[in-house]
C-alpha cells in the first residue's frame, strides 16, 4: 500500500519510522511546508528530496498513492482530508478530528460521499487497561456501571511557541478526546450532555485552560466525571492515562497506574483485591492502528475508529468545550 505522510513535526517523525518499518507499506510522498522539518527527515530518516513536496495538492499530482497518513495541526485536518477525498485516497487522521464540530461534521460527510476509508487515530483506547476493563465490564464483573471517575494530574505539553501552549482549550481538547474516547468504549455506550468549568492556575504555562471538572451523562445513565490539571509542579500519578475508576454493585474496577485491580469490600466475606493480568500490553502507539487500517482496506471495512463513530467522541469535547465558555450550563450533544 503506498502512503502519503503530510505534516513531519513531532508526531509525523514518528509515523514515517512506523510506516517505513511496516513491510506492507512504501512512502510515496511526504509533505511539509517547513524547511526545517524536510531536512530533518532527509538526514534522520534518508527521505529522498525528491519525494518531499510542500502541499499535498502537488503531491497527488506527482505519485500515485492509496492513503494518506494526516500529522498536521488540527486546524488543517479538514483540509487535507478534502484534498485525500477528492483525489479518492483513503485517510488516516491523527486526532482530534477537527479543531471545530462543525467542520468535523462536515468531513465525515464528505468522506462518506467519497466512498473511502476514513480513521482517526484514538491510541489509547489499543492498550491493554481499556481492552481489558472493556472485556470485564461486559462480563458483568463489577455489574451495571453507575459511575466512572477520572482523573488526570499532568504536566502537559510545555514546549514553548507550539499549538498546545498558545491555543485556548488544548488540554480539553486534545488530551480529552483520548479520555472521553476511552469512556465510550469502555462503557459501551455514547454520551448525552456535558457540565465543564475549565480554569487556569497562576503558574501554569498553557495560554488557554489547562484545569477542568466535567460531568458526563452517558446514555445508559453512567454518570462519567473527569477532573484534571494539566500544568501540575507536583505527582503524576499515572502519566497521561490518569487514574480510572469504575463502580458497580459488585464493586469496583479501578486503573492504578498501570495496573488493574478489581476490589469488593463493603460487608464482604472473603473480600476480592485481585490484580488483574492485561490482555493486551502495551501503550496503543501508531503501529497498532496501522495494523487496524490496513486490514480494514484490505477488507473493505471500516475500521474501528472510523470518522462516524468518531464524532460521537468529539461532540463530548465540543459539548463540554461550550458548557465551560457558557458558565457549566447543561450542553446535550443533540445541540451541537
Ligand atoms: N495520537 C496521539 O497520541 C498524538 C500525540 C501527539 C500528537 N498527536 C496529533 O498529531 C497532530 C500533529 O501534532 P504534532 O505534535 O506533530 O504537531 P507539530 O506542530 O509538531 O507538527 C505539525 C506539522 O505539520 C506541518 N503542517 C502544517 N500545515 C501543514 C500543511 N498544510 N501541510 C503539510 N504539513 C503541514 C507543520 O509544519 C508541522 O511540521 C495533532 O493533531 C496532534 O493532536 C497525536
């Protein structure tokens, strides 16, 4: 399969070496407007120059590819994601979607009407802790969820000048998609509305909001909290995972950091503190979604983290987003 990989910032240097060590895959083109990050690929990782072009509206008139791998910014996604569409190449998106619902919305539906594979890359929901909370939970371990708890303590994305640190929200919007991803796919269902306050601590380094309290409303009547500081001086408990914990009346499953345990207590005779063994290791890095897309191509499916499904994950963020700028109001997804 011939690939096309825009955008050779930090993340994208990632993706060329998965995608170059992958044997099913050749890099066709790179795009980078960036001089900087051209010659970066070309000595670190020998991309000849004359595969590297600075949009990829030039790009797909030099090459022939099958899909294009979107690492850009996410204000551009939309752009690329048209491009890739009207030149029918599937695509594979790092996320968020978008920076705008809106916008989100539309590409979902222009990727539909092109008749092409469209993946986001939510990687954290691969690894093992949500894989096998997903397995327990359906397998009634703990009962009917009633509440799930989140917290993430961090100190995120602190390199000066980057899109992260200047534009408002970013800990919200960025890191958030991973967790209220994970929220879903671990509970099984979608969300319904959202309560945020979002503020700022006096030494923080993010120009936009780096703290939050959110209050979910999933549709099988979870109450999902997630609570966070993004620019914390002190203990990260659990790196960017966070700590989970989910309660039922068979008591709870919780993520300590990274490890899964399953505890009953109250009035319990013998009580249950078992570690639970992961299904699946690992952190969910490019590789694993990789994987996913290229068989969904190979089948004519779409993948698991296909743009549709997608969405649902990003109307929590824009959902919150928009209670947080309208002082907590209640915000249902349906407005969005
Ligand atoms: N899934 C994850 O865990 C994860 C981790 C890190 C970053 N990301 C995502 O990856 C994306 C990129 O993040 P990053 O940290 O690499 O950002 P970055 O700013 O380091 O790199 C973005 C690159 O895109 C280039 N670019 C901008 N406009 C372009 C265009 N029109 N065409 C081609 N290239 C263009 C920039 O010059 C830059 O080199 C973001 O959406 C981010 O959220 C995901």
């Amino acid at each position: 399969m011939k690939a096309i990989l825009v955008g050779l910032g930090g993340r994208g240097r990632g993706w060329l070496k998965d995608l170059k060590e992958n044997p099913e895959c050749e890099v066709v083109a790179c795009v980078e407007p960036m001089a900087e990050n051209k010659a970066r690929a070309v000595k670190d990782f020998g991309v000849s120059e004359s595969i590297l072009f600075d949009d990829l509206n030039t790009a797909v008139k030099k090459v022939k590819a099958d899909f294009v791998v979107d690492v850009t910014p996410p204000a551009v996604h939309h752009k690329v994601a048209h491009t890739a569409f009207e030149n029918g190449l599937h695509v594979l998106g790092e996320k968020p979607l978008s920076d705008k619902y809106e916008i989100a919305r539309e590409v979902v539906e222009a990727g539909k009407r092109a008749g092409v594979k469209h993946m986001i890359t939510q990687n954290y929901r691969w690894a093992g802790l949500p894989r096998t909370t997903k397995r327990l939970l359906g397998e009634g371990r703990v009962g009917p969820v009633g509440q799930l708890d989140v917290s993430l303590y961090v100190d995120w994305a602190d390199a000066p000048g980057s899109h992260y640190v200047k534009e408002p929200y970013m800990f919200l919007t960025d890191m958030g998609i991973h967790h209220f991803d994970m929220m879903r796919y671990t509970l099984g269902t979608d969300c319904v509305s959202a309560r945020a306050f979002t503020w700022n601590l006096p030494w923080g380094w993010h120009q936009g909001d780096a703290c939050q309290i959110i209050i979910f409303k999933m549709a099988n009547g979870v109450i999902a909290t997630h609570r966070g500081i993004g620019c914390t001086m002190g203990h990260v408990p659990a790196g960017h995972n966070g700590e989970w914990r989910y309660d039922g009346p068979k008591g709870t499953l919780t993520w300590e950091g990274s490890k899964l345990f399953h505890t009953l207590k109250h009035k319990q005779n013998p009580q249950i503190r078992d570690e639970i063994a992961l299904d699946e290791k690992g952190t969910g890095g490019p590789k694993v979604l990789l994987a996913d897309f290229l068989a969904a191509l190979k089948a004519k499916q779409q993948p698991e983290c296909n743009a549709e499904d997608n969405l649902k994950s990003v109307g929590m963020v824009f959902a919150a987003l928009k209670s947080a700028q309208e002082g907590g109001r209640e915000v249902k997804l349906s407005e969005l």
